[in-house]
C-alpha cells in the first residue's frame, strides 16, 4: 500500500539544474519528514537531505549545501530536490525515503537516475 515513485532524473552537463519528483501514497504524508538519498555505483547509499513533516526545517549534506534545496507539497503528497550547479559527482541513483518508525517500517523509492557529464 505504501508506494514512493521519483521522478525527474536524466542526463545534465556540468553546471545545470535537475528537478526530482517523489509522489508518495499509502499513508499520511504530511505526519512524517521525508528525505532524499542517493547511491553512485560501487558506493554506500549516501543520506542528502531532509525536511520536517510541515517543511519548517531542512538539512543537506556538507556536499551538497549551497546547491541543492529540499521542498515539499504536503497537498500533493509530493516531495522535491532542486539540483542547480551539478556537478560529475553528483551522478547517482537518487530515492526518496519515508521513516514511518520501527512499528511502520521504512519505505523506499524505486530511485531516478540522474547522470552529470559533458
């Protein structure tokens, strides 16, 4: 029942701008922070940024501070990551997560590929 669905990747040259996309359903999406992660092959998956359940409060990693902006539409029950001045080391598989505690579990995207190269 509980589905995250990203969207938005692609193929960027250096310096661009990327906006991804996570639709959830399921459950109540405006109870609980949402956050984005990424993975780049052969890597540990990487936590990038978060955003309190009524979007009041975000936080990124030190990588990505300054260039990426976490934003939510509780509304919509969508979630984003507008990516500007990427970067080839941004280039990664990119999901979307949902903590619904140890009782609800945790839920995952299927990921969005999102590719920074000229």
């Amino acid at each position: 029942q509980v589905q995250l669905v990203e969207s938005g990747g692609g193929l960027v040259q250096p310096g661009g701008s990327l906006r991804l996309s996570c639709t959830a359903s399921g459950f109540t999406f405006s109870n609980y922070a949402m956050r984005w992660y990424r993975q780049a092959p052969g890597k540990e998956r990487e936590w990038v940024a978060i955003i309190t359940s009524t979007g009041g409060n975000t936080n990124y990693v030190d990588s990505v501070k300054g260039r990426f902006t976490i934003s939510r539409d509780n509304a919509k029950n969508t979630v984003y990551l507008q990516m500007n001045s990427l970067k080839p080391e941004d280039t990664a598989v990119y999901f979307c997560n949902a903590d619904l505690s140890r009782r609800y579990g945790v839920y995952w995207g299927q990921g969005t590929q999102v590719t920074v190269s000229s």
